[in-house]
C-alpha cells in the first residue's frame, strides 16, 4: 500500500477511504527484572475453579454478520459484514454498514392516531453473507486494531475508523463524498451466538467508545461463512458460442472467487440466446440484450453480473463492457460483458500456441478474456504489472516473446495482482457491487492512477479543436483530436482516440465554473491499444459530447472551456497528456428552440441514442426526432439520426433511404462520422440508389472538410 493511503488526515471530507492495512502482532512487553526476596513471600493468589487446559481464542477467518446499534434512538441500527482476511504478514479486516429500515403503520382508532414506527428485522444469519440494498448503504469500517492470532482470554480489542458515505442526489452516477467520523474502539467479548447462526462459538459483542472513551453504541458480529464476499455470474449464450466457464486446466469461476476469498456461484442460464439479425450484433442489439438481462436481476438482492458470448460484434473483434457512468441514463448496464468466441486470433508470433484459433475453442485466452471484463465490472482498471487478470490479453501475448518466458497462453498468471486482489477483498461494497458508485472514485487513493503515479507525457502534443466554434443551445459539441509526436524520436502512445477505447476522457467548465465530466459509455477490448508513433506523426479521431455523468454537459448559454484527457497505462504508471478549447453555446432564438433543447438537455437517454442507436430507447429517439422537427436543431442531429436508421436492429433492416432523406448540405458531421455513415452504406447497400444518393453526399462533405486519406479512401470506394 502506498504511503498516500496510510497518511489521512483524521477528519478529512470528500476523499474515498483509505483500505486498512495488514495488522502486525502486537509486541510482547519489555521483560521486568524479577523482585528482590521477601522475609516473609505472600503466596499468589489463583482464581478457583481454574479451567485446565486453559482455553485458547482466536478469531476466525471470513465474514461476520454486524449489528451497530448507537445510542440515543430505538429506531436507529445498522447491519452488515466485517471481512477479516488472514496471511502470512498479520490480518486485514474492513466492514460496510447499512441502515436498516423503519415502517410505519396506521393505528386505527378515533380520534386518528399518528403512525407507529416499526424498525423490520436484520438479516438472517443462516443465509450466509448477507446483501443489503444500496439506498441503506451509510459506513465504511476500516479497521485499525484486531486480535491477530490468539489470546487465552475471552475478549480482544477491535480498534476502526467510521467513514460515512453520503450519497449526491439522482442516480448513483453522480457518486458522493466520504467523512471520517473519527476512531472508535469495542472490547468484544466471546458469548453464545443466538440461535440460527452457523457457529455458536463464534459470536462477539462490545460497547463502542469514541477516542474520548465515552460508549457511543453497542457492536456485535456473529461468523457466517468462510468468504469475504459472495455473487453470481450469469453465463449466457447463443447456440454456436461457447460458455466462458474454465480455463482447460482446472481454473473455473469458483477458481478465480477462491483466490479473492469471493463465493463466487455460476449461473449459466441460458444456452439459447437468440440472434437478432445474424452473427454480427451491433452495439445496439448487445446493449438491448443487457438490459434485458438486468431488468430479470435485483441488484439490491443480488450481486449479479453477466458474461454474454456471441459469434461476433461489429464493434470490435473480441470484448464490449458498458461504463454505467459515462452517462447519467439508468439504461446501462455497467454489471455485464460481450465477448466474442468467432474471434480469429492472429497468426502472429506472440500469439504462441493459440494462433490462427478461433477464440471460443482457445479455452485459456477465452476464459480470461470473460474473467478480465468481469473485474472492470467489479470497479477495476487495467494493471500491466504481472500478467495478471487485469493485464490485457495483448500485452501478456507481447510479454511471451520475452527471453525465458513460457510461449502465450502458459504465461498467463491465474490470479489478480496483489493490489487488485486486496481492492476486491476489502474496497467498500458500493465500489465492487453491480450498481454501485461511478467506475474508477475507488483508486482516487489507491495506485494505479493517483495524481502521484501519473506522468506528463513529454513530446506528445493533443489539440482539440471545435468542428464549430459556436452553437445553439441544445447542440451536442462536435471535437477533432488530434495526438502528435513533436519529438525525433518514437513514443509509445494510443494507436486510436476514440472513445469506445476508454482512454479518453475530460471535463467541461460552464460559464458558472461548474465542472461536468465526461468519459466513455462503451469500452473495447482492442489488439493493441498503444504503439510506438514515429516522429512527427500524428494521430486524429472526432468526438462528440452532449452528456456526462453530471447530465447536459452544455445546460446553458455562455462560453464553456473544453478539457480533453487521453491516459493509457505505461509499465503500471499512468501515462497522461491533455488538450484545451473554447465553445459558446448561443441562447434559444424563440420558444419552439427552447421546448426543443429542453427536450435535449432533460432526457439522459439521448446519449445512449447518440452512441448506440437501436429502436429500444424510446425516450431517446423521441427527444431527438423533437430536435429534427426544429430548424435551428435539425442540422446537428439529422446525422445522429440518420446513423441510427441505416443501422439494422433486430428483424428491422437498414433504412438507406430514410438516411439519405435526412442528410442535406447543412447537415454538422464530423470526418469521423462521414466514415461511419460510409460505411454503413458499404454494408447495407452502396449499389441501391439509395446507397448511392448517400454516398453522394458523403462525398461532397468529405471535400468540403477536407477530410483524411482514409476517410476519402472510403468515401472515393463506394
């Protein structure tokens, strides 16, 4: 653990939890030199009856079921777990705290009586680790103070740290801040368990006191399994995929929950999965898919996340992972996974005994593949320190052509680094359960990415330039990026920015100083995400913002500051170089502009429409046909539209016509867009006449923007 977590301030507010630290044993006190003789030596006296042989206590390993009840309310109690992990070098204990609901029931009677508060009952101990609902969620419990192995007595000491989360308003994207409510103490003391506890000799309760030694409350925690944590993986699967289920070699999903001190069950549920229109599923019809599997889960009853495996996908070759928090929609499903098992591994060197494979039969980089979206799923990033889970496959297949190294996939390491594995052990629920807190504010100080690990990238130079400088309220802000290396030497850098390769990200400043951020809502696994870029190279793609996790990124009118990050790891440090531009966003000219843009800026679900497409967000697509029907509006959605109704959905076809129906000479699309659409009209249809009036048009604004080699390369083909 790095010294920026072990050195908080005591009262310090916003900052996520530092993870507790291993515990070492206490040292033995200092020898006392022996007392001179007495004439006359009082015998010592020996408590009677004296048990032999005396009894020794150690706390047991796993998790415990806890009840804090604080002082000064009968309705006012809290539940959860302690999870005290041991190893070699001590013990690592950390808890989460929820509060338990209050009903209130009608007294009947005249005259009308007020309703009676009724506290419900705690969890069953006989179900094991319990899971509570996210909306009770109120405490991190790091633990500074444990009995580490054993005592001959019949209490310990329990030292921690009371941190409170307190929630942001609206959906869980918008996070929240964290309070350390200061150190408290309980001496827990060994008693009989209440009945329906699993072991009746592994129940303990205490008084809490606070650092002043005042007893705020009262603890107790009873054993309930030999986990930290429990989920579910839901395997699912269309008829021609396989299940991601195991390695080859012995490593299934109970493999990989073991080495975390995680329960981990799996569910493969359904082998069938239908195919919406073929082998290929858009981003669409996956995002479709999710949701109908989320909308079948609880997750305030369940820790479940999904591992889909299809034929293929049209947006990248092998793995697809919703980020809930690139957005402030409730329709993403940040708890689930795509990966394709038609992928065809490359007949490359590094590859070792697995190319030229499909990846479905590769069983090793196919299992891991399924096991390292899932851990993006349970809050973790990327991490090149070991070839490791959370390493990318790409990485650890260059790593075998390392001398001595065995060929890919026996170099694969079948467990988390250290650091991860200690993250999913004892970070707070909130930031490894589906549905939790926003992706990545658990390593705001931890490593990996902490301002202290991040490093300027010296020679690449990223400029970010408005497609145009001002627009109306309720456009989306078109950017072109564009990454240079201004050295005469190579540099290891991003081969893409788009943003679906979850490497760029940014904030924009309104004219109030408020602050929104925006990041990626669709991460893919890409071959290989960064290369060297030669001297005086340069790199461009285009972006285009509306929302983040915050909401409407441009709410108002006035000018705004525009700061683009792109971040990549590099040997386990965080790579960083950042671009800057102004927009002005104009006021509504009339009424009907204003009830359109309020359209725009009030519905989440217009992002996932702009990124996705798809017939199933229909709040989405209705506020941005509201925005066409609008001629101040029409000319920077007609695209977004037109993308959409050109891309198949289910038994739905592409639309070409309606598309180019829709595109005129006023039409805003960026260079990245016209390729996009070139190549929608590619694959559906670029010999129909409707595919050729398309083209037509695409041809003509890739002139007029005088867009890249390989956009008018694209373009010039069709």
């Amino acid at each position: 653990m790095n010294e920026q977590m072990t050195s908080l301030p005591s009262n310090m507010e916003g900052r996520v939890p530092p993870l507790p630290d291993p515990l070492p044993p206490f040292p033995e006190p200092p020898v006392q030199p022996l007392p001179l003789p007495q004439p006359f030596p009082q015998p010592i006296p020996i408590p009677w009856p004296q048990p032999w042989p005396p009894k020794i206590r150690s706390l047991r390993c796993g998790c415990y079921l806890v009840n804090y009840k604080p002082n000064g309310s009968l309705f006012v109690t809290y539940d959860g777990t302690l999870r005290v992990e041991c190893h070699n070098n001590g013990r690592t204990a950390s808890g989460d705290l929820y509060q338990r609901r209050v009903i209130w029931l009608p007294i009947p009677g005249f005259p009308p009586q007020p309703p009676k508060p009724i506290l419900l009952s705690g969890p069953n101990p006989g179900a094991g680790i319990p899971i509570l609902s996210r909306g009770n969620y109120r405490y991190y419990l790091r633990v500074t103070q444990i009995l580490e192995y054993f005592t001959f007595g019949n209490s310990f000491t329990l030292g921690f740290e009371m941190w409170r989360f307190t929630k942001n308003s609206g959906g869980w994207s918008t996070g929240g801040i964290w309070t350390n409510e200061g150190a408290f103490s309980a001496v827990m003391t060994w008693q009989a368990a209440p009945a329906g506890y699993p072991s009746s000799g592994d129940y303990l309760a205490g008084d809490v006191k606070n650092s002043s030694g005042t007893v705020v409350g009262r603890l107790t925690m009873g054993w309930v399994s030999p986990y930290l944590r429990k989920a579910t993986v839901e395997i699912d699967r269309v008829t021609q995929s396989e299940a991601a289920m195991h390695n080859g070699a012995g490593v299934d999903w109970r493999a990989v929950g073991d080495g975390i001190g995680w329960d981990i069950t799996v569910d493969e549920s359904d082998a069938n999965v239908v195919e919406p229109s073929g082998e290929f599923w858009s981003d669409a019809e996956c995002h479709a898919e999710m949701l109908a599997r989320r909308d079948a889960s609880n997750l305030d009853t369940e820790w479940r996340y999904h591992v889909l495996c299809v034929r293929g996908l049209d947006s990248t070759s092998r793995g697809i992972m919703y980020d809930a928090y690139g957005g402030d929609s409730n329709n993403v499903p940040r708890e689930g996974c795509a990966i394709a098992s038609h992928w065809v591994i490359p007949n490359a060197a590094e590859w070792g005994l697995v190319r030229g494979l499909r990846f479905g039969t590769a069983l090793s980089p196919y299992f891991r593949t399924a096991v390292h979206e899932a851990g993006h799923a349970m809050g973790l990033y990327h991490n090149t320190a070991d070839n490791g889970f959370m390493n990318t496959t790409n990485v650890i297949a260059d790593n075998s052509l390392t001398p001595g190294s065995p060929a890919f996939p026996n170099n694969i390491q079948w467990s988390y680094n250290a650091e991860d594995a200690k993250r999913l052990r004892h970070m707070p629920d909130i930031y490894v359960r589906p549905g939790g807190a926003p992706f990545g504010t658990s390593y705001a100080s931890t490593p990996i990415s902490p301002t202290d690990l991040e490093i300027d990238m010296k020679g690449l130079s990223l400029n970010a330039t408005p497609l145009i400088e001002t627009v109306p309220l309720g456009a989306p802000v078109r950017l072109t990026l564009e990454l240079a290396n201004t050295t005469t030497e190579p540099i290891p850098a991003p081969t893409t920015l788009s943003m679906k390769s979850g490497l760029v990200r940014g904030k924009v400043i309104d004219p109030a100083g408020a602050v929104r951020t925006f990041s990626p809502i669709i991460l893919c696994v890409e071959d290989h995400p960064v290369a060297l870029l030669n001297p005086k190279e340069r790199i461009r793609h285009s972006v285009t913002l509306l929302r983040g996790a915050q909401g409407a990124l441009f709410p108002m009118p006035g000018a705004y500051r525009i700061i683009v990050e792109v971040h990549w790891d590099s040997g386990g440090i965080e790579a960083v170089v950042t671009g800057e531009t102004d927009v002005m966003v104009t006021p509504a000219v009339d009424d009907a502009h204003a009830q359109a843009a309020l359209k725009i800026l009030s519905t989440p679900d217009t992002l996932l429409t702009l990124v996705l497409g798809g017939d199933h967000l229909v709040d989405g697509i209705e506020a941005i046909q509201t925005a066409i029907k609008n001629p101040m509006l029409r000319p920077h959605y007609a695209y977004i539209e037109a993308k959409r109704v050109a891309e198949r959905f289910g038994k739905r076809k592409a639309n070409l016509k309606a598309a180019a129906e829709l595109i005129d000479d006023a039409t805003v699309m960026t260079p990245a867009e016209i390729k996009r659409a070139a190549g929608l009209v590619k694959a559906e249809g670029a010999d129909s006449a409707p595919g050729k009036t398309l083209a037509k048009k695409l041809k003509h604004k890739a002139g007029i923007l005088k867009a890249g080699h390989d956009v008018r390369e694209l373009v010039d083909s069709l």
